[in-house]
C-alpha cells in the first residue's frame, strides 16, 4: 500500500506511540538490567563471568538477527513481524522474571535477545512504509527524541523497582507496556511490506553469523576464569573463528553471484570510507560497551550507591545527547564529520580517564559528574556524524543495509570487548564481592577501553575525508537528526523507492 498517514492526524499519533513504546521497551530492558546487576548477582549467587553473560547473551542473539528480522518484517509484513517481536520480548522477560538461577536467566536473556532483533528494525520500517513522505523526517525525530527521554528516566525507574520492589520487576514491568503496544499496534497500525521481496531468507548467513559471535564471546568470557576447560575454550574459539569465515565465504559468493539473499551484500565494502567509518564504529563502540557495564556496577559495588543512585548518575549522558547530537550533525554537514568525530571521540576519552577518579565512598558532585558530563559532549559530538557518514559514504540502493550492519558492528564490538577486557583487567570469579579488587580491574578496564577510543579519534583524523557529506546525490541522507543511542547508533529507516 502507499504511504498515506499524516503526523498529526489522530491515526499518525497511535502509529507514533506504538513505535515509540516498542522499542522504548527494548532500550529500557538494556538500560535497567545495567543498573540491577548487583543485585541479581548477590540474590543468585553470580560470578563475574556470569554477569557478562545477563548483559552478553541478549547483545549476541540481537546483534546475530537483527538484520534477519529487518528483512522476514519486508516479507511477510511489518506490523505482524513487529508484534511478534513484542509479544516474544514480553514472554521472554516473564520467563526472566521467573528465573530461579543464573543459567535460566541468561538462557532467557538470550530469547529476549530474539525479540528485540525481531521488533527493533520493524519500529522505524514501520513509520518509513505508513507516514506519508514529507511527514517522515518529522516522525523519525519524533521517535528519536521520545525514545530519548524514555532514556532519560529509564535509570529512575529500575534503580526505584530495584530498591523498592526487587530485580524481578526490572523484567515484570515489560508485560503491560507490551500489552498496550500489541493493543494498539493491531487496532491502529496499518500493515505493510516489501512486495518485490521474493527468495529464500539467508538462515545459514544469519546462523553462522551467531555461532561465529556466540563461539568467540564464550572463549574471550571464560578464558580467564578460574576453573574451566582450556580444551573448551580452545574448541570455542575454534569454531568461532571458522563459523566467522564461514560467514565471510557464504556472503562473499551470495554477492558475486547477485543472489538476493545474501544477509549482508559485501560489494557496500567496496566504498573505503564506509569500511573506514566502520573500523571505526568497531572500536569506539566496543570501548564504550566496556563503560556502560562496568560504571552502574562500580558505583554500587565499590562506592557504595544505591541502584536508583547508581542508575540516575549517566542521566546527564542521555539529557546532552538529546540537546546537543542534532546540533553536532548539523556542524558535520557543515564542515564535514572529520574533525566533529576526532574532536568527540578526543573528549570522549578523557571522560572516561576522569572515570578512574572513581574510589571508595565517591562524591557524584566532584568524581562521578564531571566524568560524566565530559563523556556525554563527546559522545552528543560523534552519533550523529558517524550515522550520517554511515549512510552518505554507501549507495541508496544499499542505505538500509549499510545502517544495518552498521548497527550490528556497534552492538558485535560491545559484545565482544564486554566479553574480553573485564576478565583480562582481573575482574573474574567473585570479585564484586572484593570492593577494592573490583575497583582495581575497573580502572584498567576503563583506560584500556579509553585506549580503544582514542584509537578511534585517530582513525577519523586519517580515514574520513572533510567532504564524506558532501556527496553525489546517489548517497541517502539520515533521517535521525536527534540521535540517543549509546549503545548502538541508531537505525535508519530504509530509503524509499522510486515510484
């Protein structure tokens, strides 16, 4: 069907509030289950180790079948696809909420995992394929800033359910917002998709692409923990490795030969400022994944805070990303992103040095704020510049794609580095339960991901040209000029084809 909703007309406002509320749902799950890790570790007796995993498992099921789920909404229509996610997502959090060990916890986790890579894409595909053309740069800000300030007081709420109610609540809360969602997505929404998509989905790419993630993270988590198999590990990282290659040949021939299935087409490589930016991506993400696992936590295990302290205290990262990202995409476009990404990546960096100030009974007024204020300028300088470079350095024809597996890159490499640097800075076994040994792993886990953001500053400085934005009308143009994302940046809705 064509295009037909207007923004403000009362059917545009419950697409808005269905798209906003599901994936709303998603992003706060990420953000509160931050905040009750130490919590759920002392309630279920959790190692370290087992804590990446809660975080871990649903980053590896939703950064493996995220573009999967992108493409069976195109398919088989994108509302339907949508309120499976949401209804997956919700079952799968009762099922958390019911956890009686760490292991049906992180096997749940890993479930909801599916459901946000199946709702995730279809929020934004929906707004793209029911608003009518000139109304869609609007409901995508829309979605975006909305999205932002339920960022904003997603911290309140799970550290407030944490202290007051348990970790359990952290996942009950789920259910009624799916339930509105599923509401009023079915009497509201309108249904949509792809009507030339036509071919087999590509599964073996989709499935080689989570065991080659879900075989390396298992090597990188464990390898320093006490007590397991080095022969595992070995056979883990293996077969990671080989399920990785796997995926590379699989893509390579689907994309030589012009098959449509190929999951990921790799001719979108053939731009080396798209790789670059990549790279790019790659890293700071995976740097900044590290900080997003390791600081709610350290607040509370070392300092002392409680969960809705700890929670509340990178509020100020969201508020400036909500104030400052569309500015900062506006100075790309002006001066080109090299020196906006260079220059926030660089700020980024000594925000998180000033996170090693961090100590035994910290002061949030003169330690843990200025650290965190500094982090999110530099932050709100490099989204929107990275999402637009993404876009304006790969083909239209390949825009959903390239944002895509942008994403995927960004939530890989938190996935991975979470996986890696935590044990390697000591942090394994029981230390949470050792103030000082936790905050002596923290501090080296900060600086070495500092070391891979400042890699990052240096990458812009020398791979990404001034002009990346000023290019042949051929390249798609972001339609996400308030950028809130930190853990991953944000999708792209895909470009609308030609009539």
């Amino acid at each position: 069907m064509d295009p037909s909703i207007r923004l403000k007309s009362p059917k545009g406002r419950w697409v808005l509030l269905a798209t906003v509320l599901g994936s709303g749902v998603a992003f706060l799950d990420s953000t509160v289950v931050n905040v009750a890790l130490p919590t759920i570790g002392e309630e279920l007796h959790a190692t370290v180790a087992e804590l990446q995993w809660i975080v871990n498992a649903y980053t590896l099921t939703l950064a493996g079948l995220i573009l999967l789920g992108g493409s069976l909404g195109d398919r088989y229509g994108r509302r339907r696809v949508f309120v499976l996610g949401v209804i997956w997502f919700a079952v799968a959090s009762a099922l958390c909420a019911a956890a009686v060990d760490v292991q049906m916890l992180i096997a749940a986790r890993a479930l909801e995992g599916i459901g946000g890579a199946l709702l995730t894409p279809g929020s934004l595909a929906i707004i793209q394929a029911s608003f009518v053309q000139e109304d869609r740069p609007k409901a995508v800000g829309a979605w975006s800033g909305l999205g932002g300030v339920a960022g904003a007081i997603g911290p309140f709420i799970g550290g407030w359910l944490v202290s007051a109610a348990g970790w359990r609540w952290v996942f009950l809360i789920n259910l009624p917002l799916a339930a509105i969602v599923v509401v009023v997505a079915v009497r509201h929404v309108p249904e949509t998709r792809d009507e030339t998509s036509q071919g087999r989905f590509d599964v073996r790419g989709a499935a080689l692409a989570a065991l080659a993630l879900a075989g390396i993270t298992y090597a990188l988590t464990e390898a320093q923990q006490p007590g397991v198999s080095r022969v595992a590990v070995i056979v883990a990282a293996v077969l990671g490795v080989a399920c990785g290659a796997g995926f590379v040949l699989t893509e390579r021939e689907r994309t030589r030969t012009g098959n449509p299935q190929a999951m990921v087409p790799l001719d979108v490589f053939a731009s080396k400022e798209f790789t670059a930016v990549n790279v790019v991506t790659f890293v700071v993400y995976g740097g900044m994944g590290v900080v997003f696992f390791l600081f709610v936590v350290t607040l509370q295990v070392v300092a002392g805070y409680s969960p809705i302290a700890a929670g509340a205290s990178m509020v100020p990262v969201t508020l400036l990303m909500l104030l400052l990202s569309a500015r900062a995409g506006a100075l790309a476009q002006k001066i080109g992103p090299r020196i906006p990404m260079t220059a926030g990546l660089v700020v980024v960096t000594i925000g998180m040095v000033l996170m090693t100030r961090i100590g035994l009974h910290t002061s949030y007024l003169t330690e843990v704020l200025p650290a965190v204020v500094v982090f999110g300028v530099g932050l709100a300088g490099v989204v929107a510049p990275l999402t637009a470079t993404v876009l304006a350095t790969a083909d239209v024809r390949h825009a959903g794609v390239a944002s895509g597996v942008n994403n995927a890159v960004a939530r890989a490499a938190s996935l991975l580095f979470v996986a890696a640097i935590p044990p390697l800075a000591g942090l394994t076994g029981d230390a949470q339960s050792h103030p000082l040994v936790f905050l002596h792993g923290f501090r080296i886990a900060i600086l070495a991901s500092a070391a891979l953001v400042a890699s990052g500053a240096v990458l812009s400085f020398f791979t990404i040209r001034d002009d990346a934005l000023r290019v042949a009308p051929t390249a798609a143009k972001p339609q996400c000029t308030v950028n809130c994302a930190v853990g991953a940046p944000p999708l792209e809705p895909g470009v609308p084809k030609a009539a």
